[in-house]
C-alpha cells in the first residue's frame, strides 16, 4: 500500500517536495470549497447538504496535496476516493433539490453512473488517465443543458463549469505529452481548472438547496 507512484511530469525523484506546484495548487480547491461555502451561507442554504459537498471538496484537496507530496499507493486512494465521493453526492443532491426527482429514481441514476465511472477506471492509459473523469464531464455538461432550460438566477453556470472541467481535463492529458517541452508538467492547471468548475457547479446549486437561516445581505438588511 505504500509503493512509490510516479504519475506527472513535475516529479522526477520520490519525495515530499517533489512535486511543488502540484502540491500548492490545492489550495485553489481548498479556496473553492471556502467560496462555495460563503455562497452558501450568504444565501441562507448553509445546511447538511452544503456542508457534505463542502467537506467534500476540502476531502478532495487534503487527499490530492498528500498524493502530490507523499506519492504512493494509499495517498493515491486518498486523493481519488474524495473525488468521486463528491461528484456522486453532488449528482444526487442536485437530482433531488433542483430537478424534484425521487429517492428511488435518484439512487438507480447515482448508482448507474457510479457503475459507469468504475468501467472508466478499467483503462487508465487513456488519455493519460483522465478518461476516468468523461463520465463526470458528460454529467455536468447534461446537467448544464438542463439548468439553462430550467434556471431562473444565472442559468448558464453549470455550462461555464464544464467549459472549465473541459480545459482542466485537457491540461491534465497534456501533462506527459508535453513534458519535455515544459519541465514542470501541465498537471497543476488541473487544479486550477477543477477548482473553478466546481465553484461554479456549487453556484449553481444553491439556490435549490433548502434555506436554513434568512439570507445574509451586504446592507445587513433582508432581502426583499
């Protein structure tokens, strides 16, 4: 379980500081998690909800900088399982919150793309591993569609969040093709990109998200 994993180009010798921008560029999801969370709050929609996807996402970024600094077998469990733990909380929420669909129906559809992402996980040379993330780009770019239709407040969000998943899966690809024409890799504009899709997926929810306080106001008044 603690074999050395040499996956991206930044890294060239095992050890904790081996990949330093990998490494830091967690911190854009850690911030992510912090934004989507003071949306949430602000919004008066802090509840358990908000809080699994938010805990979620900080999950994603603690396993991910411990696989970037302590590169082996466990941590690459750590870095992956909070990943696709969120995308099916997420998924799930936003079929019962925004689209009103039943448990039962919820459950089967979650259970069948999860079933799908595990088939993904079968060729991981594929496109330098990120074929295990098109299921999770073809979900959110099909959420999208439908919150464009159905979305009263900034409906093209989940849009833009796949526009920026699409270029951080294209960044993350390019890692070990263009290695040798840029020494620190492109793997940590995944980061960057992933971060920002997420936020911005995590917008798009709130307002379906069931209130728990009045909403918060810059003038301290309510809103009306």
């Amino acid at each position: 379980m603690t074999e050395f994993v040499d996956l991206y180009c930044e890294r060239t010798a095992p050890g904790l500081f081996g990949e330093p921008l990998n490494l830091v560029t967690n911190a854009f999801i850690l911030l992510a998690a912090w934004a989507a969370w003071r949306t949430a709050k602000r919004s008066g929609r802090a509840g358990v909800e908000a809080l699994l996807l938010v805990g979620l996402i900080a999950a994603f970024a603690v396993g991910s900088a411990l696989f970037h600094s302590v590169s082996n077998t466990l941590t690459r469990w750590l870095d992956a399982v909070p990943i696709a733990l969120f995308i099916a909380a997420y998924f799930w929420v936003y079929q019962r919150r925004a689209l009103g669909v039943s448990n039962p129906v919820a459950l089967v559809t979650t259970a069948l793309f999860v079933a799908l992402a595990i088939g993904a996980r079968q060729f991981p040379g594929v496109l330098n591993g990120s074929l295990i993330y098109a299921p999770a780009l073809v979900l959110v770019a099909g959420l999208g569609v439908i919150h464009l239709a159905m979305a009263r407040q900034e409906p093209a969000l989940l849009l833009a969040a796949a526009a920026s998943l699409v270029a951080a899966l294209v960044m993350r690809t390019l890692d070990a093709p263009l290695c040798a024409a840029v020494p620190t890799g492109t793997h940590f504009l995944w980061h960057a990109g992933a971060a920002l899709g997420i936020y911005l997926a995590m917008r798009a929810l709130s307002p379906f998200l069931p209130e728990t306080a009045r909403p918060s106001s810059s003038s301290g008044q309510p809103r009306t």
